[in-house]
C-alpha cells in the first residue's frame, strides 16, 4: 500500500488506465470469439476422450487376441491394457500442451 502513496497521482492513473484498457481488450477478444470458444472446448474435450479411448480398446484387443490363441501364465489384456492407458494418457497431454502453446502465443501475439 505504501509503494502506492509514493507514486504520482499521474502514474497511478496511468497505470490504471493501462490496467482498465487491458481488460477491456481480453474482454473484447473473448467476445470475438463467443460460441466458437464453447465448440472449441467440446472438441478438445471429445478429442482428449478419444486419443485415451483408441489406444486402451486397441491395448485390450490385442490382449485379448494373445490370451485367446497363446494361452499363458500371465494375463495380456491386462497388460496391454495398462499400456494402452499410459501411451492414451500421453497422447492426451501432447494435445493438451500443444493447444496451451498455441493460446499462449495467440495471447502473446495479441498483446
């Protein structure tokens, strides 16, 4: 609170000016971008469910496919369904981490 008192009265409304005007422009960008956004969100989502879904069915399949036709002591389809779930999992946040990359740098972009 002090450093505030320090301050100019000119550059404490300046920097409140700055501080009004950079919330004015997210919010402007959010309106830009609106329904899209929603959609966006639902496709991400749709697309992370999937990218875990593919692999840990596949993972089961070929399990159970080794366990039909070379029967053994240990159970594949358990196995290769754990497989499937770790390599679905990073599939999920490979695309997870390349969409914040690529909003980060829209966001730095815009600014």
């Amino acid at each position: 609170m002090r450093e505030n008192s320090d301050k100019t009265p000119e550059s404490r409304e300046a920097a409140f000016s700055q501080k009004i005007g950079d919330v004015e422009a997210r919010k402007l960008r959010t309106k830009r971008r609106g329904v899209q956004g929603i959609w966006l969100g639902l496709g991400m989502f749709g697309l992370i469910g999937w990218s875990v879904t593919i692999p840990t069915l596949l993972g089961v399949l070929l399990g159970a496919y080794i366990d039909n036709h070379y029967p053994g002591v240990h159970s594949w389809t358990l196995s290769l369904l754990i497989v499937g779930l770790f390599i679905g999992c990073m599939n999920a946040w490979h695309w997870v981490a390349k969409e914040e990359k690529a909003i980060q740098e829209e966001e730095e972009k815009d600014e």
